[in-house]
C-alpha cells in the first residue's frame, strides 16, 4: 500500500490548502515524485482520486524525479544508475558511485513525493449574491 500511503500524504496537504482557500475550487494538482520512491504513478493516480471522490475532473499530473547522490569518498554528485527491481518498494538497492564505486553515498533527491502546485479555479459563493 506504498502508493495509498503517498496519496493520502498529498491529500493532507490538500486539505491544508483548501483550509486557506475556501472560494477556490482545485482543478489540478502537480506532483513530483522521485524515481527512488520506486512508485507506480498510475496506483498514486487512482487513490488521489478515490480519496477525493467528489472532486473526479481534477487533472493529475505527475513528474517524475530523477536520482541525484553525492559521493562521499570522492565528492561525485549527479545522476546514479540502478534497476527498477519490485523488491525496492520494501529495500533500498546496494548503490554505489558512478565514479569510485564507493558505498558510502547519501542519496539527495529521489525519495521525494511533493506537492509541487495547485490549480485552481474561483468559484462564486451564491449565498453572498443573494443578498
Ligand atoms: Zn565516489
């Protein structure tokens, strides 16, 4: 239930949002997702949407984020290669430096899983247009 747990994470923050905004009704949602999450956007893409439930035209677009590292043995820090095994949704895979071969790299970016924006569109309250 990797995916579920992230989607409800998004919509925490979305509640947070809608809490400051109340006249605003949301329209989109931007989302990066580091490749380390070793995610499956359409899963993420399915729960956001059941947990949403009335809000279904809500266009969700996610972007994926690439791995980035940094050596500590040699200072390399930039891309990292690695294989997208089923098993790294429980275990991080045994990187090593692209340069040195070092294990003692700390993963920078990758495992990350945010709200980047939101779009929104203003909706009118018609009870204030009444009076
Ligand atoms: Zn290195």
């Amino acid at each position: 239930m990797h995916e579920f747990t992230i989607a409800k994470e998004i919509i925490m923050h979305l509640n947070e949002f809608k809490k400051r905004q109340n006249d605003l009704k949301i329209i989109g949602l931007n989302i990066e997702l580091g490749e380390f999450t070793f995610a499956n956007e359409e899963q993420i893409k399915f729960w956001l949407k059941e947990l949403l439930k009335d809000t279904n035209k809500i266009n969700i677009n996610i972007k994926r984020i690439k791995p980035i590292v940094y050596c500590n043995k040699c200072g390399y820090s930039g891309n990292i290669k690695f294989s997208a095994d089923p098993l790294y949704h429980f275990l991080l895979p045994d990187l090593r430096c692209e340069k040195c071969n070092s294990k003692r790299i700390d993963l920078i970016k990758g495992r990350e899983c945010n709200l980047k924006s939101v779009k929104v569109k203003k909706t009118f309250n018609k009870k204030k247009k009444l009076l």
